[in-house]
C-alpha cells in the first residue's frame, strides 16, 4: 500500500522506531570511538535488543494496517512477515538475514556471554542499515 492520500486515524506511529534507530547510531558512534569498553558496549548490545523488538513490531503494526485481511499478517510466521515486507520493498535483506537477526536477539537474551556480545556487536551496523531503511520505507508510506 503506498500513500495516496491523508494517513488514516489508525496509522500506526513510527516514532518508536526513529528513537531507537537514533538510539543505535548514537550507541554505535560512541562504541566505535573505545571498542574497548565493556560498558558501551553492553549498552550497545542493549540498544540493538530494544531496536530489534521495535523493528519487529513496526513491521508488523505496518502490514497489519496495510492489509486488506489484518488476521492474515497476525497469523503468519515470522518467516512469512518478513517474505511479505521483501515483496513490499520494506526491507533490504531477505529471510536469511533477518532470521540472522532473530538469532542474534535470541543470544542476547540469555546469560551474558562476552563472545556473544562481540559477535552481536561486529553485526550491529548491518542490522542498524536494516533498521533505518525499514524506518524510512515506513515514513514514506505513512506520510
């Protein structure tokens, strides 16, 4: 659905996902700056987590709102979402980065593990580009 007209009432806000999108950037300039410490960098980590689960959740408000059936979008799997968004031109990546992401998320959300964190974070600026292109795609379709 691309914008043709005023957005209706109950258009979803993407001003959760520009924070956390701004929020990212922030994080990642200052953990570029001392990649040494640990505690930018768990905030970062942090940052990416909140940004992830926003990005999910935009998504989905999105094509929910979108969609002429919106207990379609509710139903499908998360593979299927993301398959969805691709053939809309939401995204840049396909299904096998975004199931990355996923992952990613997943190992955050255990115990804190240094490998881990460093992993996320060598990741962090591609999903960051994901992120902002997603907010943006959403900015220009809700306008």
């Amino acid at each position: 659905m691309t914008s043709s007209g005023p957005p209706r009432d109950d258009a979803p806000s993407i001003e959760p996902l520009r924070r956390a999108v701004q929020r990212l950037e922030e994080g990642l300039a200052r953990y570029r700056g001392d990649t040494f410490d640990t505690q930018i960098r768990d905030g970062l980590v942090q940052r990416f987590e909140f940004t992830y689960e926003q990005s999910h959740k935009m998504l989905k408000r999105y094509l929910e709102y979108a969609s002429p059936n919106p207990g379609q979008i509710d139903e499908m799997t998360f593979q299927d979402m993301i398959r969805t968004a691709n053939e809309q031109g939401l995204l840049l990546g396909d299904w096998s980065d975004w199931r990355g992401f996923r992952e990613m998320r997943g190992a955050t959300s255990h115990a804190y593990d240094e490998e881990v964190a460093l992993r996320v974070v060598q990741r962090i600026p591609r999903f960051l580009e994901e992120a902002a292109h997603l907010h943006d795609r959403l900015r220009e379709r809700l306008a």
